[in-house]
C-alpha cells in the first residue's frame, strides 16, 4: 500500500486485499453470499437483524417508541449480525439484504414475509405501517425531507470523515480537512434548523429525528468517534440541546441498547426477543 502523497491510479483498479485497514477482511468488490446460513426466527411477527450501530440504532429506536405509543404489534426479535466476522455475507441474511448491510427487517406478519432492507426504508415502513411518528400534510413533506437528508449525508460522516479520522490505517491530511469540513458543514444545516424549531419536522418528534440522532446527535453530545473537541461541536448550541432532549426519551435509551457489542456491559442487549429483557439481561441474553 503506498503512502506517498504523489500516488498515481493505475489504469485498471485491481483489489489489493492488503489495503482497508481495518475492515480489511469484510470489504470486497463483488455482491452475494459467502458461505450458507439460515436466520433464526422468532417468534414475533418483525425480525430485525443488525448491530448496535449508528444505523441499526435507527430501527431499534423506532420499534422501542412505537410500542411506547402502545403499538403492541411493533413487538420484535432483534438478532445480532456481526459484521466484523462475516454475518452479512450469509445465504439468509444476503436473502433478505442484497446490499449486505444492517439493518434488514423481515416482516411476517402476512401470507408472505416482506423484506425491508435500507434504515431509512425501515423507519417509513414501520411508520406507515403503524401510521405513527409520520405525520400528515406539509410536516409529511418535511420529515421526509430530513429523513432523505439523512440518508444522502451520513456516508460523509461515517464513509468520510469517520473511516479517515478513526479507522484509516494512514492518517491522510487532505482526506480529514475535507470530511471533517463537511461534518462540520452538516451540524450547521441541523444547527441552523433546530434554531427556528424543536425538531426537525416541525414541533412534533417524528422519524426524521429517529434517523438524524444516532448519527448527528451523539456527534453532538461527543460520543462518536472521540471527536467531539476536534470538531468544537459545544459551538452547535441548538443541536446539542435536540441531542440531549432526545438522548432522554426512555425509548432512546433501550432503543440504543439493543444489539450493542461494544461500551459499558450494562447499556448492551446482544438479542431482544421481549421487553422484559432489559431487566433481566443474564449472560445467556448477553451471549456472554
């Protein structure tokens, strides 16, 4: 791999399963499965496979506030795929996801099972499914705005400016002054929204801020990749106080337990398989 700065393509890009640093051994350039494996099933009608990523925090919270509104169809199994040894790459998981990416939901509640894969896709599924946290007329419009927002920004966060600040196996100049610029350009855009509204959609919480917050908002409370101090994020007041108020909504706080591998032992779930769980969380429900 080189590491000078006068590196010039060659002329046909070639895979050298040397570079990647450290997601070396799962990324590729082709599609499919790797190897056969069927996905368990549960015994509620929505399973969710994923990790306690930023995007798989998306799904999780959004299942943990619709069944705080009393949607008691939106009960689920939450399977853990770890990505870092291969999970994705399975028969039954690419089944459900082509892209290979957490999260995947497979719903059952019909004559055949419905596979959503993509957060975003998730969270307006569930949304219209349950016709809640997605509201009518112009805030419609909006929440989908942000929602699409979202989606088309965070590759910058996370592929950008989290892979070349955090996980990159050479420290790169050019790549984080312009990953980290962005970052810093998308807090504006929310900063400069949160101050003419508590939310994003308006006055209401919706799905847009179910998918901004893992992301931007634990960005903002400086929790993400230990950048907080580098990208001065206390200077985004108004997106700190959404990120705080949203950090404190109960359904947040399981949302973002369930399927975390990695933190404090007390704030993982490995597997959700019924509410009661995260009060008796034994090592069996642990995995550990």
């Amino acid at each position: 791999m080189s590491t000078s700065t006068d590196y010039i393509p060659p002329p046909v890009w070639a895979w050298n399963k040397a570079n990647g640093g450290k997601f070396a051994s799962i990324n590729r350039p082709v599609a499919g499965p790797t190897h056969d494996k069927e996905l368990p099933v549960g015994r509620h009608p929505l399973q969710l496979y994923s990790l306690g990523t930023p995007n798989g925090v998306k799904v999780t919270v959004m299942l943990e506030e619709l069944l705080a509104l009393g949607h008691a169809g939106a009960e689920y199994d939450a399977w853990l795929i770890r990505i870092g040894e291969g999970d994705q790459f399975g028969s039954g998981f690419v089944a459900v996801n082509p892209n290979s990416k957490i999260p995947a939901l497979l719903d059952r509640s019909g004559p055949q099972p419905v596979r959503v894969f993509e957060s975003g896709s998730i969270l307006l599924y569930l949304a219209e499914k349950f016709g809640a946290l997605l509201p009518s007329g112009p805030a419609r419009t909006e929440c989908l705005n942000w929602l699409f927002w979202q989606m088309a920004s965070a590759p910058y966060l996370g592929g950008g400016f989290g892979h070349f600040y955090a996980y990159a196996p050479v420290k790169i100049e050019y790549a984080i002054d312009r990953f980290a610029m962005e970052a810093k350009r998308q807090m504006d855009v929310l900063n400069r929204r949160l101050a003419e509204s508590p939310y994003l959609a308006g006055d209401a919480y919706t799905l847009a801020d179910i998918a901004v917050w893992p992301w931007y908002g634990v960005l903002a409370l400086g929790q993400i990749y230990q950048a907080g101090e580098f990208l001065s994020v206390h200077e985004y007041t108004h997106l700190v106080r959404w990120a705080e108020e949203i950090a404190r909504r109960p359904a947040v706080q399981r949302g973002r337990m369930v399927n975390r591998v990695f933190g404090d032992p007390a704030q993982q779930l490995h597997e959700r398989h019924d509410a009661s769980d995260f009060e008796t969380r034994t090592q069996d429900k642990l995995g550990g």
